[in-house]
C-alpha cells in the first residue's frame, strides 16, 4: 500500500512539473527533459540526505523540526555527518534544503538563487556525481534551469517548482525495491526517451526484453551468489537493460560501465544509477563515442567485461568517419570488416555490425553478453553478417538465439532476435522461435505485441534449461550450425514431421478423383473470369 501511495503522489509530482513548464511556454519544448530530471533529481537527493543523516544522528530523527536540529548541530558535528554520508547520497549544506528555498521564494532574483543553489550542489559533489567526456571533460550533475524561460517569468517560474516539490517526501521510499523505481523512472522519462534522431542513443529497450536478457545471462540459481563482476553496455540509453543485469546479479557485487554518444542519455542514465543504488558507478559514465573513441581501458588495451548487454541502433550514417573506422589501429577490434559506406542510402549503414564486434571484442576469456540484433542477421548468407556468426561458430563462443515476435518494439517494425554470447559455451546451442508469442496492442499510433509474465517465464526456462519443444526451440550443436551455412534460425532446424495413414487403394482412389474433381473446376472458374476481363479490356476507349 504504501509502494502504491508513493508512486501515485510521484506520478503527481511528475505531472505537476510538467504542467508548470507548460504554463511557461516550455511544453514538449528540448528543454523540458533538462528541467523535469534536473528538478525530480533535486527533490531525490534532498530528501535521501534527510533520511541518511537521520539514520546517522539519532537527535535528528526524534526532532520534530529535522532542519531546525540540524541547524543546531556544531560546526564539527555537521562535518563529521558529512564523512559519515554513505556514497550514494550527495553532501548538501543548509542553503541547499528545499526548505531553505522555499522560505526565501519572495526574495528579488529567487531564479538566480535557485539556479545558483543548483550549482554549488554540482560543485560540492562533483568527484561523486560527475559523469566525464571521452575527451576527460566533467558535465555536472546540474546545470541553470530558470534560463529555458523569458526572464520576466523566471522568478514565478521557479517559485511553482519549489512549491511543487516541498508538498511531501521521498524519504519512505528509499526501502524500496529495484521494481518500485523501475516504474518511476519509466513514467518519467516516458515522454522523453524516444529515438528524436540522435546519432547513437535514445532506443528505448522494452522490459520483457531486458528481463529476459537478464535472466538468461545470470540464471536464478546464480543470483546474489556472483560477486566483484564488471557489466558493460557500448551504447547504453538510459540504462535499461544494465539496471536489470545489476539487479539480477545484486547492486552491490556489480560495477557499470557505459559509453554512449547521447548528452541526453548520459544523464537519463546517471538518474537510473541514482535510484538504484549504483552511485559508485557514476564515474564509468562516458558520454562520447564508441566507435570511434571507446573509452573504457585497460593500460593502452581496451578493457574486457564479464557481462555486456547492449540493444544498438541498427542503421545509421557514419560515413563521414567511415574511412577513419576502416584504419590500422581499429581492424583487430572490427575483425569481420567495416560495412560499405551506401551511396543512395547512407543512412542504412549497418552500424549494429561494428557495435557486435565490439562487444565480442571487449568479452573477457568467460565472459557473457546478449545483444539485440535485426532477426535479418541471423540468416545473411554473405558479407560482414556471415563472418561474425562463422567467428562465433568456429570459437565456440555462441550460447543462443531467441527471436523475439514482430512489433515487440513499439516504435519500429523490424523484427529483432536476442543473440547470446557465452565464451564458455563448448556444448549446445539453444534457438528459441518466440515469434508466435504475445499478444498484439495499440501504444498512441502503433502496435507492439506484449509477452505475459508467463511467455516471458517460458523463453527463460526453456532457454536456461536446454529444452526441446516443438515449433518453440531446439538444441543444436556447433557442428549442426556449420552444415546449415552458419544460420541461427530457429525453423531450419525444427524437425519436419510426416504424419502416415493407412489407405486402402480404393480409398487412394477416391482421394484422387476429388483433387481432380477440384481442379477442374478451379480452371474452370479461371477460364470464366479470363473471358469476363477480356470483354471488358474489349469496351475501354483509349485516348
């Protein structure tokens, strides 16, 4: 009851701030995503330095007026709360509180003071809370917010905020489970973290998916058991699929690490770290390009992961560095080659291929990975396609397919398949056919198809089990997969079954008079229609 009270008045607050940026000129604006996150983050992490200090300093939580004891503390004790502050809450000082601002709302320039409070939060917690360029550079945790809007409105504008925020507290909520704020996270950004054209990021990966993903890279048997793991996404969004793999494993026994291009999702992702109890790995956030200048390193090496999941854009335009990605320096990393720059159609460029030979070459020696690709790739009968699953093949490096059903993507048609990379896998091999699965809804314009709890509970098993079902999965072996011309299509090894049935010849007989009976007539009813067309193309003038 009270994870449906809490998330009922967060939805509410969420909706309010969207209403106070619509009221000033800023609805569906680029800069509402900055304001709504930058201030949902704002009130989080007041309210998360309110419920540690009072865990720390037994007076504090028996005041009745928290900030007033707080005040009171010693220059000396306050310093010694601060040292004591568990890593995943910022430090703040009492101009900081909400509390604080909301007092002083009626002083001239509250914008300036409300930005400027901001600011100095950034600042004092920039070691912790940064998130770092590929070129080294810091982008803080906040940035001015009162700018976005014209400046005679920017006082009133930050005095609805900080009237919207100070109404209640999150402080009951940091009990809560990884579920709880799954949700939360997901209705926040709901509006925000669609594909817009951006060049790498911004793919929203659905849950079904990423928990499937999860569950059959860390079984049930094996979670909380595993411990000091390093999980990897290339292109990382807003971290949905990383945040399912950390909760299956355990937050604390993994660390993240992510590159991604988007400014946007960097900071979508630096939130989802914050609400899952993951600050320790804010510092492996890299907002910069992958391709081009993966970060993550190992002394002058790339680094390799124990687990990687990554869904990346499929097609894109990078032609413009495409010579650049075909160099020296890259071919060990892009060992089955750079697709061909398409003169007519640049922006179909098969970037998802140099994303997957990335990720098989930052894999540590028993490392695991799940990658969502175009279901077109596990067929290709030639090209770059074709090399990486024969690189696959050849290593024994290939856990398992599962094609997913059209539309389990909302925003495009493209049928996609999970591709399981498991270093270790010397044995067989699992393909799960789940094209027939779900059911088909309307989402705004467009139809997806959702899995039910138990579809996706049964890809997992079947997938973790090894199981064999007809017209769902089937368990191969390498040596299986070579014959086939390297396919990992679920159907070409699915066993064609001939059903026998006693016959008299009579009966065979009869049988045979009926089909011939059927295609008379059906010849027949051609020959008529034929005539009818011909009479009509008879009466047609033409000028």
């Amino acid at each position: 009851m009270v994870e449906q009270d809490f998330q009922s008045k967060t939805k509410q607050l969420i909706d309010d701030l969207k209403s106070t940026c619509a009221r000033n000129g800023l609805g569906n604006d680029a800069s509402e995503f900055k304001i709504i996150t930058q201030v949902f983050l704002y009130k989080l992490l007041n309210d998360k330095f309110t419920y540690e200090t009072k865990q720390i300093e037994p007076k504090l939580a028996s005041s009745d007026n928290w900030e007033q004891a707080f005040i009171a503390l010693s220059d000396d004790e306050r310093e010694m709360l601060a040292m004591q502050l568990p890593a995943d809450a910022a430090e703040l000082k009492q101009e900081h509180f909400i509390s604080t601002l909301f007092a002083k709302q009626n002083e001239a320039d509250f914008a300036k003071l409300f930005d400027d409070t901001l600011r100095d939060i950034s600042m004092l917690n920039s070691d912790t809370f940064s998130v770092m360029t590929d070129s080294g550079e810091k982008v803080a945790l906040f940035e001015s917010i009162s700018e976005y809007v014209t400046v005679s409105k920017r006082d009133d504008f930050c005095r609805a905020i900080i009237n919207s925020i100070a109404e209640f507290s999150f402080e009951r909520i940091f009990t809560q489970k990884y579920d709880f704020y799954a949700v939360i996270f997901e209705y926040l950004i709901k509006d925000y973290n669609s594909n817009s054209g951006g060049k790498y990021a911004e793919y929203y990966t659905p849950h079904a998916v990423a928990r499937i993903m999860a569950n059959i890279l860390v079984p049930e048997e094996q979670q909380g058991k595993i411990s000091n793991v390093s999980c990897y996404d290339p292109s990382a969004g807003s971290g949905t699929l990383l945040m399912n793999v950390a909760h299956a494993i355990g937050e604390s026994r993994c660390s993240i690490f992510t590159q991604d291009i988007s400014k946007k999702s960097s900071n979508l992702l630096r939130l989802n770290l914050i609400l899952n109890n993951l600050v320790h790995s804010i510092p492996n956030v890299i907002e910069g390009d992958t391709m081009r200048h993966p970060h993550h390193k190992d002394g002058a090496a790339l680094k390799q992961f124990d687990y990687i999941v990554s869904n990346p854009p499929f097609k894109l335009d990078f032609s413009e560095i495409h010579e650049e990605l075909e160099g020296k320096e890259h071919q060990n990393r892009f060992f089955a080659g750079v697709p061909k720059v398409k003169p007519k159609d640049k922006d179909k460029m098969e970037i998802y291929l140099l994303f997957l030979q990335h990720i098989i070459f930052s894999l540590k020696a028993k490392g695991k990975a799940a990658v969502v690709v175009p279901t077109g790739f596990i067929t290709a009968q030639a090209g770059i396609d074709k090399k990486i699953r024969q690189h696959l093949i050849d290593n024994k490096m290939l856990a398992g397919v599962v094609s997913m059903p059209s539309n389990i993507f909302a925003t495009t048609g493209t049928n996609v398949s999970i591709l399981f990379i498991d270093a270790c896998n010397e044995n067989d091999v699992v393909l799960v056919d789940a094209s027939n699965l779900g059911k088909k809804v309307k989402e705004g314009k467009n139809q997806k198809t959702v899995l039910s709890p138990e579809e996706e509970q049964c890809i997992i098993d079947t997938f973790n089990n090894k199981e064999v079902i007809d017209g769902l999965s089937v368990v191969v072996n390498y040596d299986d997969i070579a014959s086939k011309k390297y396919s990992l299509s679920p159907g070409q090894y699915f066993e064609v079954k001939i059903e026998y049935v006693d016959m008299t010849p009579e009966n065979f007989e009869e049988k045979m008079q009926g089909f011939t009976s059927q295609l008379s007539e059906l010849f027949t009813q051609s020959r008529r229609i034929e005539g009818e067309l011909s009479e009509q193309l008879a009466g047609v003038k033409y000028e």
